[in-house]
C-alpha cells in the first residue's frame, strides 16, 4: 500500500489465507488486508471469490467488522447488491459495546444499498442489534438517512435537489458515486410500480409518469430492468409500446431444482451449527457460573405475596 502498488500484495495474501486458514469457514486476521488490496488493485472477481464461503468462526471483532465492510464493497464492485446488503447488515446489527467508525461507515452504505437494490429503506433496527447502535447510528447517518426520506416520496427534482445540496457531505465520505447511482434508480422504481397498475402503456406515457428526459431514456430503463431479470415486457419497436407480463418462471427447471437444494443443504448446515454452538455453550463453565450467579439475584420468597386463584 506504501509503494502504491496493491496488485502485488492479492496473490501472496490469498495463498497465506489458504495455508493458515483451519477451514473455510473461519476467519482470518488476513481476510481484512486480502479484501482491501483488491479494492485498491479493483481485483472485486478475486476478491467475492472468498466471501463465497460463510464464516462461523471469529477470533477478534474488528477483523470481523472489516471482513464485512470491505467485503460489501467489493459486493459492490461486482454489481452484488444483495450479498453487499448482507455483509452491511451484518456489521450494523454485531454486538458491539461502544460505537466504532466501521459500524457507521457500514449503515450509510446500507442505506444506500437498500435504496439501490430494494427501492425501500427501513429504519427500523432488528430487535438482535445493540442498543448502542440503536441509539447512535442514525446520529451520525443524518444525511443519509434525510436522502431516504427523500427518496420515498418519489419525486425525482426534489431527490436531485437534496443530492445537490449535500454534495460535499456525500463526496466527503466517499459515497457520491453510491448516491448518483441511488438516484438512478429511483427512475426504475417508478417503473416498477407501473407494471402493477397498467398491461400496456408507450414509452411516452413511461417517460412522463417515472419523471423521465425522454421516450428513449426510458426504453433504456426499460431494457436495462428486463435484462437485471426486475422487470418482464415487452417492446414494440414499431408502435412504441411496452407491454408488461407475468413472471415466466414455473419453478420446475433443474437450475431451480439445484438453487432450492442448495438453499436447503445450506440451511440445515447452518441448524447444526446452531445446535452444536448452543450444546457446548450449555456445558461452558463461565456461561455456567453467570447464569447461577443470575439466579440468585431472585428469591422464591419474593413471589409468595402474589395472589393466586385456580379455578377447577
């Protein structure tokens, strides 16, 4: 990184990874550096190819928090928003005990990969994430999550305005681009809200109702989202018409046979993890001696004013 050459500390890194690692599924204090020499080298194929692989095992947090932000950004890179919306979410909702920069720098990025991906953000927390960054992300997110609000009305203009006069804020943390492509997306949320109103409509009709420049800027939109797989129409090129159809996908072909398996095996792997994690915690001493000392915190004598009638 100090002779600006980042390209030539990913294949080293990677071997070291392979060779120290006790499995893939544990966590090394090298996957942090690996991921960040490939954003700076932009190696994102080299880098996704080790976020495959899900972690079960953690030896110190912050390698953890960084595996996940790193790791969202190369997501990112790649064009894939759903396992960059997991790794985001991942690092926002860990238990922390004090606030730290990676945890906010991985909610404004959430933020934003909501907005792309989902068209929606919620700012709602999982009743699993701490209370510490319950209460203090959105503080230091304020920006972000004011472009959420704004971007939830729909009106592109007034999304613009607000991008335009918080520029420098949004540059400042490096997430212009992000944000650029947050408005850009919004065009292909208003299209997306068409196809469950309307069959057929033109493209002028699809231009004046997303807030789109043009017929033609929106048979772009329209093509991009039919080839993404967000949308599924048609386009008669002769009469300038779209025309919306039903999802063709009958779940019956063996792709879909072999990702539902897949899904599965995965889940039941994850089950016996759980199950395995939650048998060796019940025998941990340390667990063991902090419940006891828990329960001596209540005494049954306390509940013996409770009134008490059985009706039989």
């Amino acid at each position: 990184m100090t002779l600006n050459a980042p390209m030539r500390a990913v294949g080293p890194l990677l071997t070291a990874i392979c060779k120290i690692q006790p499995s893939p599924e544990h966590l090394t204090p090298l996957h942090p550096d690996f991921l960040q020499v490939c954003l700076s080298a932009k190696c994102y194929k080299i880098g996704y190819s080790i976020l495959e692989d899900d972690i079960y095992k953690v030896d110190q947090p912050r390698d953890f928090f960084l595996y996940c932000y790193y790791g969202g950004m190369i997501c990112i890179g790649q064009k894939r928003f759903a396992k960059a919306l997991e790794l985001f979410h991942n690092v926002v909702t860990a238990p922390m005990s004090s606030m730290n920069a990676i945890a906010v720098e991985a909610y404004k990025k959430y933020i934003l990969v909501s907005l792309i991906h989902l068209r929606q953000f919620s700012s709602t927390f999982p009743k699993y994430t701490s209370s510490v960054a319950q209460r203090n992300l959105k503080n230091f997110s304020q920006p972000y999550i004011e472009l959420a609000n704004s971007y939830s009305t729909g009106n592109i203009s007034e999304l613009q305005a607000f991008v335009q006069a918080n520029q420098e804020k949004f540059e400042n943390g490096n997430n212009l681009g992000l944000v650029k492509q947050v408005v850009s997306s919004m065009y292909k949320r208003n299209i997306q809200r068409l196809t469950q109103t309307y069959l057929t409509l033109s493209l002028q009709d699809i231009a004046n109702t997303a807030q789109i420049n043009s017929p033609k800027e929106a048979e772009m939109h329209v093509l991009e989202m039919i080839e993404d797989g967000e949308i599924y129409a048609t386009i008669n090129q002769k009469d300038g018409m779209v025309r919306f159809l039903e999802d063709p996908e009958q779940y019956k072909t063996c792709e879909m046979i072999e990702h539902i398996d897949s899904s599965i095996q995965r889940i039941m792997k994850l089950s016996k993890k759980l199950t395995t994690m939650d048998e060796s915690m019940s025998c941990d001493p340390l667990y063991l001696s902090k419940v006891g000392r828990e329960r001596q915190r209540f005494d049954f004598d306390d509940f013996d004013n409770v009134p008490q009638k059985f009706n039989l």
